[in-house]
C-alpha cells in the first residue's frame, strides 16, 4: 500500500486502452472531418490555457463556430458529429490494457477508493469495460469547466471525494496534461510510460510511479 494515499484516480484515454487501438479504427472518420478536426485541436488548445468556464461546450461551440463561419447551434452539430456521439461507435470494439480490470478489484480489495478524470465525456466508453462497479466519482473535465492540464478539475474531484489532493494517487499516460496537472494540484502521480521512454530508460522525473504495464502497477500499489 502507499503510504498516505486513499484514493487512485486514473485518466481513460490513453491510460486504461491503448491510443493506436482507436485511431486505427477511426482513420476514415478522421479524413472525412479532417478540416473540423484540426480546428478542433487549436480550439482545445486555446481552451487549456483560459481559466474555468462556466459552460465549456458553449464556449468551445462559439469558438468553432467562428473558424468555420457557421452559427453556434451548427458548431454544435458539428462537434458532436465528430468528437462525441460520432466517436462512440468505435469503443464498442476496443478492449483495455491486459491487466486493467484485475488491477480495478485488487485495489479496491486491498481498501482504495478508485475514480475517473478524463477530458473526454466517460460515458462515451459505454459500460467502460464493466470498470464503473469500481468507481465512486466519474467525472468530465469538460462539464467540470476546464481541461487538463489545468489544476481546478483536479481540484474538484479531490472536493467530491472529500479528501485533501494529497491523498490522491493520479495516474494517466500524457506528462503534459495528467502528470503535470495532478502535480500542480498537489497529487501523487503515477505515469505509464509509453515503449520509447521504457526502451531507453528515460523516465519522467515529474511523477512519482513509472510503470509499464498494469501487474507492474499493481506491485507500487499493493505491495
């Protein structure tokens, strides 16, 4: 067990499956909203750096709305189309890192508390893998008002636990976004690493936990 941590909050994307196991699947999609898509990018980009926003998805609409010339109620339409309900079609298939699910029952077995964070909408994962059972909070940073890596929606899931940040143990997979942001609010961090830094040996200093697969996980939190 680690020493002071109660609960272990994980990111989704990139963190509990692998990232190429969706963008295989979604290269067709991609092409045909290309134009959209790299709007898109700069949009969430720009948003990352603003303060928390009272309504993150009419903002991101108007911002969209703007780069294409379209109305917000379009911009909407748009979005949807190609980030949300547009993407969920493609989890249907996609399966988690070996190792997540029996990861999830040990450590609540073992007496931690588990939730989600992640910048996408959650429930765009369907059933998340049957993983929700483990879950007390699963939050949307974009309902929250802010994506990472800005600290606030850290910070409000550390409120809707009850806990001090500190006694969160957040793991996800970007150093840019999930590592940095958990540390900035004042949390423990785990990174998983992708290939190239385990291949090389070159960890993130940032975090406190690198990992490479889940059973390697599971040895820093339970044992």
């Amino acid at each position: 067990m680690i020493e002071g941590i109660k609960v272990i909050a994980f990111d989704i994307d990139g963190t509990l499956y692998p990232a190429y196991r969706l963008n295989v699947r979604i290269v067709k999609h991609f092409f045909l909203h290309a134009f959209e898509f790299l709007h898109f990018g700069l949009i969430r980009r720009q948003i990352r750096k603003t303060a928390p926003l009272p309504n993150l998805f009419e903002y991101q609409a108007r911002l969209l709305g703007k780069r294409l010339n379209v109305s917000s109620d379009k911009a909407k339409k748009i979005l949807d189309d190609m980030a949300y309900t547009g993407l969920a079609k493609y989890f249907k298939d996609i399966k988690p890192f070996k190792y997540v699910p029996e990861t999830f029952a040990k450590l609540k077995e073992a007496g931690y508390r588990i939730a989600l964070l992640s910048d996408f909408p959650p429930e765009q994962k369907g059933d998340l893998w049957g993983l929700k059972p483990y879950c007390e909070k699963i939050l949307s940073t974009e309902k929250i008002g802010a994506l990472k890596p800005s600290k606030y929606p850290f910070g409000i899931l550390a409120m809707e636990l009850g806990v001090q940040p500190q006694e969160i143990l957040y793991v996800g997979n970007s150093a840019k976004y999930d590592i940095k942001g958990a540390k900035n609010a004042g949390m423990m961090t785990a990174y998983l690493e992708p290939f190239w830094r385990r291949l090389f040996g070159v960890h993130l200093k940032e975090a406190d936990i690198s990992f490479g697969n889940y059973r390697q996980f599971q040895k820093y939190a339970l044992e």
